[in-house]
C-alpha cells in the first residue's frame, strides 16, 4: 500500500427529509460528514418553534478518501448518489466547505441589503465573517441581494450584506474551484 489516497469533499444526495438522519449515520460510521443547518421559526396554528432546517434540501456532505470510503458511503440509509457530472463525483473545495461554515455561523447576523450595484455583477466580500466570498449581486436598488453560487453542487445562496463591503471584480475566462 504504496499510495495514499487524497481525502476530498463531496456532495451526497440524499431522500427527502433525510438529511439529518445520513448526517448522524455518517457519524456512527466515523465518516466526517457536515450538515449545514439554519435556526428557523416555525409556525404551527398553536405554537412557534425554532427548528433547524437544510441550507440546502437533499445534500449532506463527507469527507472521504472514495476509493476507500465510497461503498460505505452508498450503503448507508438515505443516501441516494454521489453529486457529479456523469458517473464522477465532483470534488467539494475546502474553501468552499469553509465558506458554508460561515454562512451558517453568521446565518442570524445577515440583516443589511446591498445598494448601487447592477444586478450580475461579479463582487467580492472585503471584509467582515464573508470576507473573499464571490458572488453575483441578484437584484439592484435597495432591496438587491448577493447571491454565492457554489459551482460544484449547481446551488446558490442569496445574502445581504452593506454595499460598501463590495469591490465589483471581472469575469474570469476559466472557472476553478479551490481544492486544498
């Protein structure tokens, strides 16, 4: 056993509503798995209650070596497939895995709007939890929004944040992601 194979991130698709129960059996199989979560309220007509629901329905998210781990991964409850183009798995960027960290962290703090930039244009976040997150301002005016699109699982999600945190950027000609 010569070679050591890379651990990487990827995205697992999973059955609806099932992301928290993958999430805990990852865990018992001392796989790393990330779930990302935000606190909500929710409205029933006798009560209000916080509950903690997917940033993004059908994904959970696991750090394996796939040779190794990926048979594992596919024979637990839930899970549906690997999230990829064709038949490969796409590889998850730990900048991106960091970033959704933030998201969640900073989830309850994301209160103000962005003004005075058009809607599709590339910025970047200088300052603050977002710093050096990209994005594409969604909607102009005071109610515009930032969308961070994460390329390898095709989901965005839409922030507010003070415009002067903003530095416009151009378009790369080649996309990458960041893979640690």
């Amino acid at each position: 056993m010569g070679d050591v194979e890379c651990v990487h991130w990827y995205a697992v698709y999973v059955r609806s509503r099932h992301e928290k129960k993958v999430h805990q059996l990852f865990l018992e199989k001392e796989l790393t798995s990330f779930l990302p979560l935000l606190e909500t309220m929710r409205q029933w007509s006798d009560r209000k209650k916080k509950v903690y629901e997917p940033l993004f329905r059908g994904y959970v998210f696991v750090n394996i070596a796939m040779r190794r781990d990926h048979i594992r991964v596919l024979d637990t409850d839930g899970v549906i497939k690997f999230i990829g183009i064709g038949k490969k798995p796409s590889v998850i960027g730990c900048r991106d895995i960091e970033w959704l960290k933030t998201l969640v962290r900073e989830s309850d703090s994301i209160h103000q709007t962005v003004d005075a930039l058009p809607p599709g244009q590339l910025v970047r976040v200088l300052a603050g939890p977002f710093k050096d997150f990209e994005g594409v301002v969604l909607k102009g005016g005071r109610e515009s929004r930032l969308v961070v699109f994460f390329d390898s699982i095709m989901q965005g999600v839409e922030i507010s944040i003070f415009p002067e945190l903003l530095v416009p950027i151009a378009r790369r000609s080649t996309e990458s992601s960041d893979v640690l």
